[in-house]
C-alpha cells in the first residue's frame, strides 16, 4: 500500500509539471511569432553625390576669452563693501568694490568751507577794485591805492582757484572709491575682501568677457598660404556637442616658430550663452585653397557605433552596415570614404536602432 501511494503522488506531480509547460508553450510560441512579425522600421534615405569639394585641414586649438581685465582701483583705502565673487557675470558699469570714504568726505566739507568764505571774500575785492577804477579814471586816488587794490584781488582770485581745484580733487577720489566693471562678463578671480586695504592700482577682481571667444591655433608653413582673413572655419567643442560652430579667421600673425615651421592664426567665434568656456579644447577645421573629388552624404546618415562610423546602405527594403570614414564637412554634408558609390542610398532618418538585414519602410521624401 505505501508503493502505490507513493507511486500515485509521484504521477499527479508529474501531471502538474507536464501541465504547466504545456500553459507555458504557448505564451512563448506567441512571443517569438510577435518578434517575427515586427512591423519594419520606418526610415528615409539620401542619394550618395561625387562632387568636387575645397580640400580642408583640422588641427587642435585653445579657447579663450576675447577680452580679459585685471580691474584695479586708482586710489587707495579700506574695503568697505565688496559685492562679487568668483563665477559672476556682471554687467558693464556694475559696482565691483567700494573703499571707505569718511575722511575723504570730511576734508571735502572742509575745502569747500574754505572755497565759500575765500569766494566771499572775493566778492568784496572785486567791488573795491570797480570802485578803485573809478576813482582812478578821475585821478581821485593814489595809484599804490589802485595797486594794492588789484594784487588783492588777484591773490585771493588764485587762492580761491587753487582751493576750487583741491575741491574737485576731493570729490573726484571719493568717486573713485567706487570701482564699476568696465564690460559685462564673469569674475574670474577675487583679489581683496572686506577690510582688507588697497593701494593705489591694487587689484579688485579679474574679468574676463565671454560674449564672443577667440582661438589661437598654430598652422603648419605649408598650409598658413593656403588661408586668407575672414574666411569662415568650423569649429567643434567636443566637450559641449558633436555639432559645429562658425568662427572667422581674423588675423594669421607674421611671425612664427622657427623650430616647429609654425604660425599662430587667430579666429573669432561668438558665444551665445556663453556655453564655451575659457581653456577648452577646439578642432578647427580650416577650408584651403584648391579642390577634390568626394563622395557626400548627408551628416545625418553617419551613426557613430564606439570609435567606428557607420552608414546604413539601402538595398531593396533591407539595409546594411558600411563603415565609412570622414575626410571633411561641407555645410550639412560630410565626405566620406568607404565601400559607397556614386548613386547608393543611405538611410538618414530612422537609422539609430537599425540591425545588419533589417527590413525597413522606405518613406516619401
């Protein structure tokens, strides 16, 4: 009795087991029929074009702020208020310090009690000399009188000058114990803080402007003939985005290095948003003089896959991977070398998950 007990409870276990991967075999049957009727992916292609094209060469350059200022403070006292600090942007005419003016405003109010009473003073001078005039005209009074009269009124004329003077020269340092930035851009670096003392030309703050970015790039001899001032170059900042910025060249300096057969060209780039930084890396991509045969293709057809590129080539509705490598960038284009012919159609819109055989839609232009 106890071997057909257990024989029974192993058989309604094996049922069970047999049960459950028959409830199974569907369900996976029905996923991989659904794998096998994917709709096909939907792309859009372009036609490979040959056409001539400017040879171009990209070289390695440093970024840097076009305009850069150590502001200074023309006269000297004690930080009284100091507003920035590194990594702001301030507007041209912002207030970056302010020195302590107390005494400087208390001799002012000295000198112009001083001015007043010499102006007074000054005043009556100038009506005993009209008097004097008259008097000399008629020959009624001595001319020492008449002298002492006008060397009286010339003196305190020159006094009052010279205390005026002193006046504006008071007024004029309290004004500048204010120091304004003198363009809008970002602190770079502080120099002093509350309390501290500054000299006459002592540094207040760093600033440097950011609205457009100039690069410095060292061209070899053979190819600094090739460029001419203000032709448009393409630059990239891989840190920020694999897309271009238009930058000009704006001067290719005359002297170079002697040992390296070098010569620094200058470009302009703006920089709205001020997204580029001072000190980044930059590929510059210069066009030359002179021509080529290229095959192009739409930028968009290129998929980066790790350190290769690729484009996916369309053949009826399957497509296939080409690697292909990039010889230049022509506005939206690139030239490319690679298993491509004149004619072949690359997938430009739909490429970015594609697998080597996949069937896909071809869509209207």
């Amino acid at each position: 009795m106890l071997k057909i007990g257990l024989n029974l409870y192993n058989l309604i276990w094996l049922f069970i087991i047999i049960f459950i991967m028959f409830l199974a075999s569907p369900i996976s049957l029905g996923s991989d029929m659904g794998k096998q009727h994917e709709p096909p992916a939907p792309v859009r292609f372009a036609i490979v074009e040959k056409n001539m094209v400017s040879n171009q060469l990209s070289l390695v350059g440093t970024t840097e702020a076009i305009a850069g200022s150590t502001v200074a403070a023309e006269v000297s006292g004690v930080v009284e208020y100091y507003p920035v600090k590194e990594g702001d942007f301030v507007k041209k005419d912002a207030l970056l310090v302010r020195l302590r003016s107390t005494e400087l405003k208390l001799r002012l109010k000295g000198a112009i009690a001083v001015r007043e009473r010499i102006r007074a003073n000054l005043k009556n001078a100038e009506k005993e000399l009209s008097r004097f005039s008259k008097l000399k005209e008629t020959n009624s009074i001595a001319a020492r009188q008449y002298d002492e009269a006008l060397y009286n009124h010339e003196a305190l004329l020159q006094e009052f000058l010279q205390k005026e003077a002193e006046v504006d020269r008071f007024e004029y340092e309290i004004e500048q114990k204010e120091v304004f930035a003198p363009f809008s851009g970002f602190i770079a670096e502080e120099y002093t803080q509350v309390g501290e003392w500054i000299d006459n030309g002592g540094s207040v703050v760093r600033l440097v402007n950011l609205e457009q970015i100039r690069i410095t790039v060292d061209v070899p001899e053979r190819y600094v003939i090739m460029l001419s001032l203000q032709s448009e170059v393409m630059v990239m900042i891989k840190s920020l985005t694999n897309s271009f910025f238009f930058g000009r060249i704006y001067a290719v300096l005359p002297y170079g290095d002697r040992n390296a057969r070098t010569f620094p060209v200058r470009i302009n780039l703006d920089n709205p948003g001020y997204k580029i930084k001072s000190g980044m890396e930059a590929i510059i991509t210069f066009n030359l003089t002179g021509t080529q045969s290229a095959l192009l293709i739409p930028k968009d057809a290129v998929v980066t896959a790790g350190n290769s590129r690729l484009v996916f080539l369309l053949s009826g509705n399957k497509v296939m991977p080409v690697n292909v490598e990039i010889v230049g960038y022509y506005d939206g284009n690139v030239a490319v070398k690679g298993e491509l012919k004149p004619g072949d159609k690359v997938v430009i819109r739909g490429n970015e998950r594609l697998m080597p055989g996949q069937t896909v839609l071809v869509l209207e232009k």
